[in-house]
C-alpha cells in the first residue's frame, strides 16, 4: 500500500523534514509506480532506480535535512538538460551518448534544496514540436492516452499528471511548458527572461527558451520556482481585514496568428474563468492586444532558426525529417533573426495594453494535441501545421520575454481537462501566481490522472 503517491511535494517534503517519512521509502514507491504505469504514458527516457535511492540515502544523511525545502521530494528532469552521470540526448539518435560530468544549474539547485532526480524525460528531437515522439517512444496523455502529452516537455508534464512524481523540470522556447501543461492537467510558469538561469541548447533559442517547474498546485509551483531562481516566490500575508488589490485583467479570445481560430471548451474556460475573477472583486473586461498580421511569420522565423543553431554540429543523417527540414528552413533566417528587431518591435507595440491592464487571461490551447502517434515520420509541413492549429497563444511571449502561464481550468468534452493562460510584464510572476492561486480556490481542479 503506498502513502506517498499523489501527495505533494509540499507534503513530502514537510514529513521528511519531520522525519515521518525517510527520502528512500518516498523515492521507492515513485520508482514502483513508474515501472507500473511508465509502459503505457511512455514519461521517461531513462528511470535513474538504483542512483536515484542511493541519493535518497544520502540525502537522509545531511545535516540540513531539517530546513530543506524540497527534502526528498521525486522530480523528472527534462532530457536536454545536464544530470550528472547520465548522458543528454535530447530526443535525438544524433546526440552523443556521454554521461554529463556536471548537472545543469537549476538540477544543482533543485538537488540543493533536497530534491531527488528518479529520471530524465522524453522530448521530441531537438525540442523543436509541440508533440512528444521520437526514437526514445511517445509520450501521451495521461487522462486521455489516445492522445500526445504535447511537447516540447510533454515527458515532464506526462509524469506529473500520472502521479510517477510531484514535479518536473521542463522550459519553454515557444510554448513547450506551457502546452504540456495545458494538455495533462498541469499549472506552470514560464517566467520573465532571467528570472531562471536557462543555458538551454547553443544560445536559448536567441534568449527565447526559459526553465521553468511543472506542478499540479500553485503551492508546489512556487516551492519550485524558489529553489530554481534562488529568490522567494511565497505567497505574501495579507495583513487583518485586508483584501487582495483587485487587478485589471484584460480578456481575449482571439488568436494572434492567422488562419488559427480558439475552439468552443477552451473559449468557455475563458469566458468562466473571467466570471469568477470579477465575481473576486478583480476588474475584467475584453481587451485584445495588437498582434500584428506578422506575428507568425516572426515566430515561424524564430523558431526555425533555433533549431537551425542547435543541429549545426549534429549529424544530418541521424536526424528526423521533420527535424532537418525545420534547419533547413530556419537557416534561411539566421541572418534576419540575428540581425532584426522584430522581438522589440513587437514589446513596443504590445507594452500599452499591459498599461491598462495588469493581466492578460487566454486560452492556453486553441485545440486539444494531436493523437499520439510517430508524428516524427511524418512530414514537416503536417507537424508544423498541426502544432500551429493547436497552440497560437503561447510563442507572442517568448518573443518578448515575459511571463506567462498556464493554469487548469474547465474539462473538455472528452474529460481531459482545459485551461487558461496569464501573462504579464517583466516582473508580475507574484501577480500571475496570485491570481493563479485564486483561481485554483475558487475552482480546485483534480491533481493527477486515474490510472490503477
């Protein structure tokens, strides 16, 4: 009988710093469960069993157990980011198959604040798709299994959602934490530009790509967060009689791509989701931020042209298809997304709406993902125009730079659950949690997928 499963990482890491719980029996019944339900959710490129309890052991050693905040708590590194000792394939047969002689800094941090590393997860190659496929397996959806997680995190997100750990590490070039997130059931922060140390693939897609921690409570995330960015994020203390200041959130059901329109759950998340904050006390009202027409030329621009960067000294010939089109294509852009200002054009003409507006609440998604599948055989063309159909929203804010999240809200017709996005300017993450917060009182959401 386990008694760990389904707990958050708050609650894990309060019973071991109490000592009613030792790291090794926690970190043992998440291993248990991922070798149960990993076979069919397809989370996990590599399960870490045997280090991943030896660093429980020694976890139960430290001196400081007592004040840890994450003490002994599981969590899934995504795969294009340094675990000492376990090679970094970022979804790809053409990576090198080296163990990495130091961790990435956010997992230096997150094992500083007493977390445990049980795996690394599956991505799409290169990180480039918003579906998550590839030589290493699909990872689908864990409440609706016919269906991909998304990508390009969607192992991370997979492995909350299915309850093989209270949270996961991911980041987000163009929506890759928050599309997951949307699809599995999931809240999380992609944050403002530095407020995380990314070091993301050669160059961060061009400063686009952000880490950021994947969680199934507003609690948890920011428990993350903290260890990740090395500052608090906790939820301030109202002071007696005082209620929280009513924000200006401004609402949009629009698409700021072309062509791509929001389909009716997702715009009824919205819409009620609106109706509770102003029934909170929050000013709402509909706002549309001037997109303009060329946003999706400019984040098509963008996003070829990371990964253009990244498979520069990879092998062609062990490359996916799809993966060598997108370079072929995004090579075509270097010169112009090295050299242009379309990423400050378009914060100049988007900085006058966040002056009447606080927030800014969307869809997540326009569509639920795709079926899962080998989307990595299929052509360029199919995967560009399948991930673009579900998810507009999210790449506006990696060109600027801001914070933006998504949070559970509403459930699909197929029961799978919905969600909404905030964003903010540089600096509101506390707003967007906050506000994420009330949401999550007002409208608790179910944690994980059923799957025993």
């Amino acid at each position: 009988m386990t008694k760990w499963i389904g707990r958050t990482a708050a609650e894990i890491a309060a019973a071991v710093r109490d000592k009613r719980a030792t790291p090794r029996e926690v970190v043992a019944e998440h291993l248990a469960r991922i070798e149960r339900l990993d076979g069919r959710i397809g989370a996990f490129r590599t399960v870490r069993a045997e280090a991943a309890l030896a660093e429980a052991d020694a976890l139960a050693d430290r001196s400081d157990l007592a004040e840890l905040p994450l003490a002994g708590v599981p969590v899934a590194i995504k795969d294009n980011l340094g675990v000492r000792g376990e090679s970094t394939r970022n979804g790809s047969a053409a990576t090198p198959d080296t163990p990495a002689a130091e961790d990435h800094v956010t997992v230096a941090r997150l094992r500083a604040a007493g977390a445990v590393v049980v795996g690394l997860t599956n991505v799409p190659e290169l990180c480039v798709f918003g579906t998550t496929e590839g030589v290493y397996g699909i990872s689908r959806n864990p409440w609706d299994t016919a269906r991909s997680a998304g990508g390009s995190s969607g192992g991370s997100a997979a492995a909350v959602a299915a309850g093989l750990t209270p949270i996961a590490l991911g980041n987000d070039g163009m929506g890759s934490l928050r599309i997951p997130a949307a699809n599995c059931g999931l809240v999380t922060l992609k944050p403002g530009h530095g407020v995380i140390p990314a070091g993301i693939g050669n160059g961060d897609w061009f400063g686009m790509s952000e880490n950021g921690p994947l969680a199934t409570t507003v609690e948890d995330l920011r428990l993350m967060l903290s260890a990740l960015a090395g500052t608090e994020f906790t939820a301030a203390e109202p002071a007696d009689g005082d209620e929280p200041a009513a924000l200006r959130i401004g609402v949009s059901l629009r698409s700021p791509l072309a062509g791509t329109s929001v389909t009716r759950p997702y715009a009824a998340a919205v819409r009620e989701a609106a109706g509770l904050l102003a029934g909170a006390g929050h000013r709402v009202r509909r706002a549309e931020p001037p997109y303009p027409v060329t946003m999706g030329l400019t984040a098509l621009q963008h996003w070829t042209a990371g990964t253009a960067v990244d498979a520069a000294a990879l092998d062609p010939a062990l490359l996916a298809p799809r993966t060598r089109a997108h370079a072929a294509v995004g090579r075509r852009f270097l010169r112009t997304v090295r050299t242009g200002d379309h990423r400050e054009r378009l914060r100049r003409r988007l900085i006058p709406f966040f002056a009447e507006h606080d927030v800014l609440l969307t869809p997540a998604l326009a569509r639920r993902s795709p079926k899962a599948g080998s989307w990595h055989e299929r052509g360029w063309l199919s995967n560009v125009l399948a991930n673009t159909a579900c998810s507009p929203l999210t790449p506006a804010w990696n060109l600027t730079g801001w914070p933006a999240m998504s949070v559970p809200f509403g459930t699909l017709p197929s029961g799978a659950p919905g969600a909404v996005q905030l964003v903010g300017l540089p600096g509101s993450e506390p707003k967007l949690l906050e506000l994420a917060e009330r949401l999550e009182s007002l409208r608790p959401w179910q944690r994980t997928a059923l799957l025993d």
